[in-house]
C-alpha cells in the first residue's frame, strides 16, 4: 500500500470540513433561508461570493472543469438572488450548523482551530484566485467559523495549485473531466459529466482529443503515459500544498492531524448520501506519514 504524502493525508482530514456548506443538509437549508433554491444556485453563489459580484468569465476559469454553459446559467443571474454578502453569511452559517453535531463531545476542538487557522495563514495565494479570495475574508469569531474557514482557504489553496498543474500539462476542463473518469476505469461519467455540464458532443470531442495525444487508447481507455502522468501531477500538486505544513512543523501538523480524524470521519459518515459527486468524499487518513 502507497503511504500517503503529508498534504494528501491532510487534505482528506479538511476536505470535508470544507464541503459540508454546499453538501451537508443544514448548509443547503441555510442558502434556501437566503432565499436561493437549488443546488448549484447555491453552489455557485457560496463558492463564487468572495469573487464579489462577478459575471461567468472569471468563474469559468477558476473553477475549470465547469462547462462554461453552465456556468453562464448560473452567473450572473445569481446575484439577483442573493448579494455575495448574503451568500458569505448562509454558507458560514451552514457550515456552523452542519460541524455542530461533527463535533460533539470532542475534546481540543479550540487548538484543532488554531492549528488549522495557522496552516491556512502560512498558503501562498500569489496565483491562486479562489484561495486568495477566501483568505481575504474576516475570521470568524468562534471555533467553528474558524475550522471551516481556514480549511476552505486551504482546500482552495490546493485546488488552484491542482489547476495550475493540469494548465501545464495542456488539459482544458472537459478533458480533465474525462481524462479522471478514464483513470477511474469508465466508472462515473454518468455523475461526472451532469454534473459539469458538458454535452455529449463535448465530452466525445474531448475524448477524441486524448486519444490523440496518446491518454486514452481506442476504447477510451487510460493508458500508461495517462496514468503515468496522473501520477506525477498529484505529487506537483502535493508539492504545490506543502508550505502550510512546513509551516506548521511536521510535531503539530501531526497534532492536527489527529485532533481532525474524528470530525472528518463523522462528517464523512453523515455526508456521504448527500454528496453528489462521483469522486466522492476522500477517506480522512489516520497515522504518520
């Protein structure tokens, strides 16, 4: 079994703090009480609302794998719903409603968000459009605020450098989308590419396009080179998401990890059926890395 990098095993213990204000019953309740109904409304809004009140363009590009069909459905018609204000306060205000019961009887609930805090304070944001935008916002005033914020810096901070690696090795957004599908033997393309919002003739396109460059074989099948490939852009990405934690120092970034297994592993059994994503949830690590 491959032992898993100190910023991979990290990230499967703050991905799910972070998800719970889009996936988690009680964040999707806290966008419709703003007065946004349906999932990628309040999708769009949450994510996008510390861009400010942006049009599609630059969601288009930050959040890559998106069609940008999709992405013009939803912006910005969005912000005639909902101020970016507003839509801050329903996705914090969720997220403090969904890791209330997450945490529950822990103990060190209070260092786990200064430990986390502190890691997200020490990403660099030069580049990095989601992550900067986030790190701007004010922290919140209590322990959880504090959890979900910072792990929501950090999982941006991730997520644009995992961008800036695909942009590298020359894949757009829908080849991204079917070139992971290919990795994942076929399975999930059904979930996968709804949910991003490419046609038919889109993804086929794609398709046709990595075969050409040598990923996919005739059947639309990973080949070596794809997976070869694969391989080293999550170790890129893993290096990308390193400061945080040589930062925090490898004693307290232990610290945290072991303060955040158990609020991700109660997330994760909660979460699950609400998760609509055919990645799913990671699987929170335990154990030194």
């Amino acid at each position: 079994m491959t032992e898993l990098s100190t910023e991979r095993r990290l990230w499967s213990l703050y991905e799910p703090l972070h998800a719970v204000s889009y996936f988690a019953p009680q964040g999707r309740a806290a966008f419709e009480e703003a007065g946004v109904r349906g999932f990628w409304r309040g999708y769009f809004a949450g994510r996008a609302a510390p861009l400010g009140p942006v049009g599609a363009a630059p969601v288009i590009a930050a959040f890559y794998g998106f069609a940008p069909q999709m992405v013009h459905r939803a912006l910005p018609d969005i912000w005639t719903r909902i101020t970016p204000e507003a839509a801050l306060e329903a996705r914090l205000e969720g997220a403090r409603r969904a890791l209330t019961p997450a945490v529950a009887g822990l103990s060190g609930i209070d260092e786990a968000a200064a430990l986390l805090r502190e890691a997200a304070s020490a990403a660099e944001v030069y580049g990095r459009i989601l992550a900067a935008a986030n790190a701007a916002q004010p922290w919140p005033g209590d322990d959880l605020g504090t959890l979900w914020l910072a792990a929501t810096v950090l999982r941006e901070h991730r997520g644009d450098g995992h961008l800036a690696v695909l942009l590298v090795e020359g894949l757009d957004g829908a080849e991204a989308m079917v070139w992971r599908v290919a990795l994942n033997d076929g399975r999930g393309r059904k979930l996968a590419q709804p949910a991003r919002g490419w046609s038919d003739e889109e993804w086929d396109a794609a398709r046709t396009r990595l075969h050409q460059r040598g990923y996919l074989d005739g059947e639309g099948t990973a080949t070596e080179k794809a997976r070869s490939a694969y391989k080293t852009l999550e170790e890129t990405t893993d290096q990308l998401a390193a400061r945080p934690w040589q930062v925090l120092g490898r004693d307290r970034t232990e610290r945290l990890a072991e303060l955040l297994a158990p609020v991700a592993e109660r997330i994760n059994a909660e979460l699950g059926p609400f998760y609509p994503n055919w990645i799913q949830l990671p699987t929170p690590a335990r154990g030194a890395s």
